[in-house]
C-alpha cells in the first residue's frame, strides 16, 4: 500500500498553528490532539540514535486516501530562521539572510500487514535577504525526526540544505530530497501512531527570536 503526503507549513504566529493542524489533516489525519507543537522543542534537543533511517526504494502513489500513512509534516515553530551578521546584535537592521522551509512533501510506502512503513521526503526552501551587489553562499542545518504520539522521539536525522545568492538576487529557492525514512512499528501499533517531523535546526537565541518578532 504506498501514498502521497504534503503539507505547506503555515508561517508563524503561532496564533496560524490551528490552521496548520487543520491542514496536516486533511492530508492523512494527525491521530493525537496536538503532538506536533508539544513535542518540537524536544525535537530540537533530541539527540536521539539514527537506526531507524535507512535507504530504501518507494512506490509513488498520487494520494493516501486510507489515512493509515504516519503523518509527514512542517512544524510551523522550526519553519523561519533568521540569521545575522557575524559579531552583530539581533536586530532586523543586521539581517544576514532569512530562511523558510515553506512545502514538505512526502510518498509513504507501506509494508507487509502494516508493520513497517517507508516514506521519502521533498522539501522547499525559501531564502530571502536585503540587496546587495555581492555573491553569497551559506549552508543551514535542518532535520527529520520519527515520533510516536507527542513525547517519544525515534530518531532524528540533521541534513544541511545549501543556499546561493547570485549577485544582485534577494531571493532563492532550494528544494531537497530525502530518499527514505525507514519505520519499524511496535507491536500494537499502526503507521498511522506515528509522525515524520521535518524543521529547520533552530538555536535557542533563534527560536526565541521567531516567538518575539513573530509570535502573538
């Protein structure tokens, strides 16, 4: 049984996440009431072992209309990361660059009597920054991480997207693949118990800046 999973991330406030939610939704069902927003800032420290991700080839399909797929989704706290000038203050007249991880979209291919479930990931990525005459290129870490419910971190997986300014240009787009995550699911369970979460790698000085220049 394979399917198709996407979600646009809605960017912040964080008065937009129920609007997220709803969305994640309407692309295979979030099983728990609110695992995603709850367990980010764990996701964001985890450090968690990387054996469940494995490579593995998957069978597109155009959409999962059985809902039993994990869910594969943005988490809209880890969508914005703002960088700054080297030895500047955090303030928007020092912005080096701003990044977004703006679409995640993922195929899910599932295994024998649903024990197991493969999914590969597209995600975009939006970079903006003030104008200038000069080439730039900078790399960002982002991650995906498997969960279970809204406080069991599988593992997670930190990647690097790499972003290029030509000069003059204030805007670039990046898209990378992520060819397979790799779920083993506990006895009892279904794929569907179970969330691929993909964010931007924030730090806290960054986080914090999203929730005072973007929050409520």
């Amino acid at each position: 049984m394979s399917g198709m999973l996407g979600y646009i991330p809605v960017p912040l406030p964080r008065s937009r996440i129920g609007r997220a939610q709803s969305q994640a939704k309407e692309c295979g069902g979030v099983r728990d009431e609110n695992p995603i927003e709850r367990i980010h800032m764990n996701i964001l420290k985890s450090t968690a072992p990387l054996a469940i991700l494995a490579s593995a080839a998957l069978v597109a399909c155009s959409s999962d209309k059985t809902g039993d797929c994990p869910t594969i989704t943005g988490i809209t706290d880890a969508s914005v990361a703002t960088v700054f000038k080297p030895g500047s203050t955090p303030d928007p007249s020092n912005v080096l660059f701003t990044l977004e991880l703006t679409r995640v979209n993922g195929k899910c291919d599932m295994g024998k009597k649903e024990r197991s479930a493969d999914a590969s990931l597209e995600i975009d990525f939006r970079a903006t920054r003030p104008p200038s005459g000069a080439e730039a290129h900078y790399t960002f870490p982002y991650f995906v991480a498997v969960t279970e419910g809204s406080s069991r971190i599988l593992v997670k997986r930190i990647y690097s997207v790499a972003i290029a300014f030509q000069p003059g240009q204030t805007t670039s787009t990046v898209k990378d693949t992520i060819d397979s995550t790799h779920l083993e699911v506990d006895k009892g369970k279904h794929p569907y118990d179970y969330q691929i979460l993909a964010g931007l790698q924030l730090s806290k000085s960054q986080l914090d800046y999203n929730r005072q220049h973007y929050g409520p």
